[in-house]
C-alpha cells in the first residue's frame, strides 16, 4: 500500500535542546497508527514537521508523496490539535462554511457534514456557547473536509466524555476506512488498544518501538497474570500449590512468560475442585508502554 507519511531519519533541535533523533515512520493509506509518548517525547513536533509548520535540520519527510511543507503535501495533510481556535461569534454553519471556501470545496457539503458529526441540532448556535467536546466535533467536520490523504490528531479526545470519544473514534475508523492515514498522539492508552493498527512510542525524542500491538507484546516477553479464584475457603491451599501472591482471602495471582502459560494453565486445570473460576490477563497496551518507555507515564 501507499505511504501516505514517510518519515525517515528526521532529527530537530530547538537551539541546544535535540527534541527529535534520528526518527523514522511509515503510515500507509488506511492504516491508524498511535504516537505514544511522555510528556516532551517530541510527538506534536513530529506532526508539525509533517504539516510543514517548523523545518527539520536532517532527514526527510513526505507527505501523500510530496516534501513536507510544499503545496501538495499541504493539501493532503488535515490537523486537529489539541486546543482548538474558533471564532466564538460565528455559528457552527458559518464557520464550517467559511473553512470549506478556503479548501475550495462547495458549501453544499457543510449540512451533511455537520450531520455526520452530531452536530446538526446546534449548527445555528455561535460556537462561543458550545462545550469543548462540540469544538472537537467541528474540527473533525473540518478535516473531513478536503478527504486528506493524512490526518493528525493530537490528543483529539482529552477532555471529553466516553461516548464523545467513542462517536470520535467512530469518525477516525470511518476516515481510515475510506484510505485516510490516521496518526494519533495520545497519553489515553486503554482507549487506543483497540482502535489503532500500529503503535509508535517515542522517548525522549528516539522511536523505540514501532509494531501491532501483538508482535510488541512478544516481543517485549511481559509476563501474562493469571488470577485463580480458590473454592470455598482454601485459597491458602491453592497457594500452596501453585505458588505466587495472594491477592485477598480468595484470590491467588501468578505472573508468568508467555512461553509458559499453557503448562500453567494444564495445572491449575489438574487441580479440579481446589480451583472456582480463573481469569488470564495478556500485558496491556499501558504495560507494554512503560517497558518501551523505560518506566515513563504515558
Ligand atoms: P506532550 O505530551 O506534553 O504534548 P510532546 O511529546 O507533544 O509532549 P513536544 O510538544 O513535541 O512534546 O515537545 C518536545 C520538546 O520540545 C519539549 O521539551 C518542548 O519543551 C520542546 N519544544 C517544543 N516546541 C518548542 C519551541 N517552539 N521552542 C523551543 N522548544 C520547544
């Protein structure tokens, strides 16, 4: 498929301060991938060097095949950044309309637009008096605009409610499924596992990991949790047995290497009626964080 971002060796400094070392990417047409990251790993400045909006010292970057920052790359990329600006004394209609003349494309298309993202009932209200999760709304409206061959989205749903984010995410499917490359920073890591194809973790402005999230949790080798609930009152037993920690008066945890689990879970089966219930917990997208990011909060 097509590399709809192609982002290779990019160093950036910023006066003394190397924000950006040596970082490479591929986003393909379709693909969502999720740019994780401490707080100053480089991820917002990784998505303005690809719109063009600050130069990189080394390496290159394309965007929908074009050198970031010249017209065509431009046009093919849409961004939603964290704080969005609009004018507050304009309404939902006036400023979609406004941002569509701009992208050259025909007012017609704002009032299915604003449908699509739920915000049809409050199109003729100045945007002054719309909450946070409504501004969001109508800069997705915006990138869905112009169809772009890319889309960043940076922290596109801090602050807003579960369902705001699920109908957001909804929108990013959508636009992915109909060829948009979708890259997304986030520190919202649960919210991300089931929603991206590829997770990209940056630390310290280095690219650490790149890779679905099935192939970084083997390779990361994290322990999976197994939670064996004890019958009756014979948790103590069931330690007895099997080892690992208590977890309260019924419950037993033991953590081991995936290469294990299956000899494991023979077991505990082996244990009939000593054993009530039993959960598996394969590492998650938060676990396989921190071991990238060498302990780092997402
Ligand atoms: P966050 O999760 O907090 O949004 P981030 O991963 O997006 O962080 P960046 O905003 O890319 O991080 O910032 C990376 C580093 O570059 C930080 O140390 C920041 O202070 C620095 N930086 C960003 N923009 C500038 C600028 N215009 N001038 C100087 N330093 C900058």
């Amino acid at each position: 498929m097509d590399s709809a971002l192609s982002v290779s060796a990019v160093s950036k400094a910023y006066g003394p301060r190397r924000v950006l070392h040596e970082v490479s990417l591929e986003v393909r047409a379709g693909e969502r991938v999720a740019l994780l990251g401490h707080n100053g790993a480089g991820k917002t400045t990784l998505m303005k060097l690809a719109l063009g909006l600050v130069p990189a010292d080394s390496g290159s970057i394309s965007v929908g095949g074009a050198a970031a920052g010249s017209a065509a790359a431009r046009e093919a990329a849409a961004y939603l950044p964290e704080a969005l600006a609009f004018h507050p004394a304009l309404t939902g209609r006036e400023q979609l309309g406004l941002f569509a003349r701009l992208a050259g494309v025909s007012r017609a298309v704002v009032p299915g637009l604003l449908d699509r993202v739920g915000l049809g009932d409050a199109a003729d209200r100045r945007i002054g008096t719309w909450s946070k999760g409504m501004r969001q709304r109508l800069g997705l409206a915006q990138m869905l605009l112009g169809r772009p061959a890319l889309a960043l989205l940076d922290e596109p749903t801090s602050g807003l409610d579960p369902v705001s984010r699920y109908e957001l995410y909804a929108i990013v499917d959508e636009m992915a499924g109909q060829g948009t490359a979708v890259l997304v920073a986030s520190h919202a890591l649960t919210e991300l596992e089931a929603r991206t194809d590829r997770i990209a973790i940056l630390r310290e402005g280095r690219m650490v990991a790149c890779d679905a999230l099935a192939r970084l949790r083997d390779e990361a080798g994290l322990p999976v949790r197994l939670r064996v609930t004890a019958r009756g009152e014979r948790a103590a037993d069931l330690q007895a047995r099997i080892g690992g920690a208590r977890l309260n008066g019924a419950s037993v945890e033991i953590l081991c290497p995936p290469s294990q689990k299956m000899a494991r879970l023979a077991e505990i089966a082996g244990l009939g009626g000593l054993v009530a219930d039993l959960d598996v917990a394969q590492p998650s997208l938060e676990d396989i964080y921190r071991h990238y990011s060498g302990g780092a909060s997402p």
